[in-house]
C-alpha cells in the first residue's frame, strides 16, 4: 500500500517502533489513532492514514506556534489537536495511502470524511495534515479544511553527475566558501564515512542517537525520539537506516554523526550530533558529504529536513510543502485563515511561484 514517493518514516516499521519504543503512546503527548477504510464488507483494507490526537502541541513542524499561543492567551480551545501525519517527523509526502488497484480520488474522499468523522466523535478543538499532497489537500476542502503552502529545501540532482557538478551549480562566492570549508577540515584530519546495511548495529544507531541527545540538551531542549527508538530501527530497518561518521585524525570514535535514511531514490538528513565542536564539520557531515554520497549512488534527491535560507546558498531548492487545517472555533478559524492570507503570497514569492501566490477557488483580480 506504500506508493514509491513515501518516505520511510511512514513505512509500517517505523510507525511501530515509535510505539515499541514509547515515543508514542498512552503516556506521551502522541496518542495513535489511525484511520483505514474498507470496501464494504470486504475485510481488505483500501485505505489508511496516520492520524494521532496530539495534547500538547508538541513536534509536529506544523508553524502554527503563534495560533496555539494566541489561542491559550484568549481562552480559546486549540489543542488537543488531530494530526495526520508522522511524530516529530518534517518529511513532505503522502498521507492518505491507497492499496494498489483502488480508485484513488475516490479512497482519499473517504479517509477525509474519516477524519471528519473522527472530529465529530472526538470533539477536537483542531485538525490538521502535515506535509502531506495537494490531491490530498484538495479531498479535505470539501470538509472545510483550508490550504497551506509551505517552503523546504531539497537538493535534486538535476543534470549534476558528480560532486564537481554540484560546486559548480553554485555561485562563485560559496563555491569558494564550500572548498575552503572542505579544505579547512582536510587540514584537520577529519575523515567522514557512511556505514548502512548490516554495518548499522543498534549499538552505533544508540550511539549516534545519543550524540544528537547531547546536541538538544547544549541547546536547553529535550529530545523527542529516544536512542531505543534507533536502536530498534537498526533491528528492523536496516535497509533504510544509515550512519554518517566523522573521525578525528588519530581517534576511533566519531567526534560527530548523523543518521539518515534513503527510500525510493531519496535520502533524507536528520539527527545530528557532535562529542566535541570542529568548525565547519555540521556542513560537511549533514550537506556536502550525503550530497556526493547520492551522486555517487544516483539517487535523486536529499531532503535535510525543515530549516532556514542557509540551505538555498549550499544548492538546496525552494520546494513548496502542503498542509490542511481545520480549526473548530469560528473566532480562531477567522484568526487562522487572516494570517494565512498574508503568509501565502510571502511564501510564494519565496518560492519563485506567483502562480502558488492565491489559494486554489479564489479568483484572479482583473487585469488592465
């Protein structure tokens, strides 16, 4: 039931050994509630998608911190809020599954009126689906869900053939900077390697795990997913799991790691840590090295994850994201939809889309 342009994160392994691993769940912020729709009496499933009640508004990358807060500061009810979508987990990509064979369009209507239906018997002040696709989207309009665009940055691999290809994609200055910063880490004897497939044990997948633990606490945070969690997946997805090390000259413990995952031509950055700071050694571990990795590999894509306009400058492309909200409240609901007008055509010109600029239905003003 997977379609080949989901990420990893969705595949059924993952979304238990949240729950195996406590990272969802009855006593967490996260609690699984997930929507499948059957036809008729027909046991098979045709259609699934994982929703959550979320009670604390905590790790959804939905952006909707300024409504949460306004919303306790008027009284207003927001959370505990439905979310379509994966725990702590910004990867773009589709939510509403469909089993092969079936009528798309007309099994993604019927999970959007499951989870209208889901709205109604739980009473939740809000919904929402995260990151998902505009067919998507499009199915929950019908239930008063209202459209968000959004912006992350990809790299695509385009016509580059090799690491020499990328640099030159980029502009003369941050060429230079990039050779300098690879060149800077040389000197040092830095040596960064990937280890996947049974390389990736879930001692080393605990140990990466904890050096990003270290990371959000340097930060004055709490981390999200556990190293049990990365311990587990390297039990049950070594497949899709990979280590990124880098070794100090001389030292043969990584001074800092990443873990990533690849899926369907993809590869998606994410959970970085250091046991000690080397300059420049974040860009090269999390940018450069998995981008030579995926032209080495030819893969299509790298996705780093949510973050800011540091990314466009390093050949990463504005890419438009998609979410669906519903809010219950018609004062909130009005508030909501106000800074959604005005975000959207900032986004879309982020973007380089003036065609994204208006939400779909409302009309184009007159011209002349």
């Amino acid at each position: 039931m997977l379609p080949a342009n989901a990420s990893p994160f969705l595949e059924h392994r993952w979304l238990s050994a949240l729950e195996t691993s406590g990272c969802v769940g009855p006593t967490t912020s996260w609690l699984p509630l997930y929507v499948v729709v059957r036809d008729g009496d027909d046991p098979a499933v045709v259609g699934a998608a994982p929703l959550y009640v979320e009670r604390f508004g905590d790790g959804d990358f939905l952006g909707d911190d300024a409504i949460e807060m306004g919303a306790m500061t008027h009284g207003l009810a927001y959370v505990p809020k439905l979310v379509v979508g994966v725990p702590f987990m910004p990867v773009p990509g589709p939510r509403f599954l469909v089993a092969p064979g079936r009528d798309a369009q007309a099994v993604r209507e019927s999970l959007a009126a499951a989870l209208a239906d889901a709205l109604r018997a739980t009473g939740a002040p809000s919904a929402h689906l995260q990151l998902g696709l505009r067919d998507e989207v499009d199915a929950l309009r019908a239930h008063g869900f209202v459209e968000r665009l959004g912006c992350q940055y990809h790299w695509h691999r385009g016509r580059q053939r090799n690491f020499a290809d990328y640099l030159d994609s980029l502009d003369a200055k941050r060429r230079r900077s990039v050779k300098q910063e690879m060149a800077a880490l040389e000197r040092e004897g830095i040596r960064i390697e990937t280890l996947r497939d049974q390389a990736v044990t879930p001692e080393l997948a605990r140990d990466a795990a904890e050096l990003n633990h270290s990371l959000f606490r340097h930060y004055g945070s709490e981390p999200w997913l556990s190293a049990d969690l990365f311990a587990e997946v390297a039990r049950t997805m070594p497949d899709r799991l990979e280590l990124v090390h880098a070794y100090a000259k001389g030292d043969a413990t990584p001074v800092g790691a990443a873990i990533n995952a690849t899926r369907g031509g993809r590869m998606y950055g994410r959970y970085w840590g250091w046991r000690r700071q080397v300059r420049f050694l974040h860009f090269a571990v999390c940018y450069y090295h998995p981008i030579r990795d995926c032209l080495a590999r030819g893969l299509d894509a790298f996705e780093p994850g949510a973050g800011g306009d540091h990314k466009r400058v390093r050949g990463l492309e504005p890419t438009p994201t998609w979410s669906a909200h519903w809010v219950r409240d018609a004062r909130l609901a009005r508030a909501f939809e106000r800074f959604l007008a005005v975000e959207r055509p900032l986004v879309a010109e982020h973007l380089g889309r003036s065609d994204l600029a208006r939400p779909p239905g409302e009309p184009r003003p007159p011209s002349g």
